[in-house]
C-alpha cells in the first residue's frame, strides 16, 4: 500500500534485451490490495507494446482482476490487449492446470 500511496516505479533488475522481436506478449501478475503491482507499472512504461497482441492472467485472493485489465489497456493503447484476461482464486490453485487449458483453447493460442 506503501509503493500504492507513493505511485512509485520500482527499477527492474534485469531488461528484455530483444522485446521487439516478440510479437505475442503474456503478462502475469498477482491482484495487490486492488491494483496492479507497482513493478508491473514500471515494466508497461519501459517498453513499446505497439502492435503487439498482449494476453492477461492474474491471483487474487477475492477482488477478481479489480479494473486491471483496463488499466493495462489504457496503458498499452497502442497494442491489442485481449480483454479476456484469466484469472484464478488462490484458493483454486489445484483447478490451475486445467482452467489455464481451457483458456488458451478460448483465446486460440492451443488446439
């Protein structure tokens, strides 16, 4: 709540040193109190998503994606953020191998 309060940009140790050679970005993360974690705003404000086709997956412990994914799209306005983001109780970690199947087979990235 600290880092909340402060809108502090945590540095990141290490870079992606070839981001723009991937056309497909997974980005995951944990819901903390509501939000995104204060990294993950460092992370989406260090690199250009143009063009790139982002996909979301969160924990939470009860408040779903909390207004995350819109977040993230106003964020990457200029990439094609999937809105249909998975998310999973972490309550419901045993469920994980299968409901994650399932939903790569509704965005279409399995068979």
């Amino acid at each position: 709540q600290e880092e909340q309060r402060q809108d502090a940009r945590p540095e990141i140790k290490d870079t992606i040193q070839n981001f723009e050679d991937y056309d497909t970005i997974f980005i995951g993360y944990p819901i903390w109190w509501s939000d995104l974690p204060q990294i993950l705003y460092t992370f989406l404000e260090s690199y250009d998503f143009t063009g790139k086709n982002v996909y979301l997956f969160s924990t939470n412990g009860g408040s779903g994606l909390a207004g995350t994914v819109s977040t993230i799209t106003s964020k990457l306005d200029t990439a094609n953020v999937n809105s249909n983001a998975f998310k999973l109780h972490r309550n419901s970690m045993e469920d994980a191998p299968e409901e994650v199947e399932t939903w790569l087979k509704e965005i279409d990235i399995i068979d």
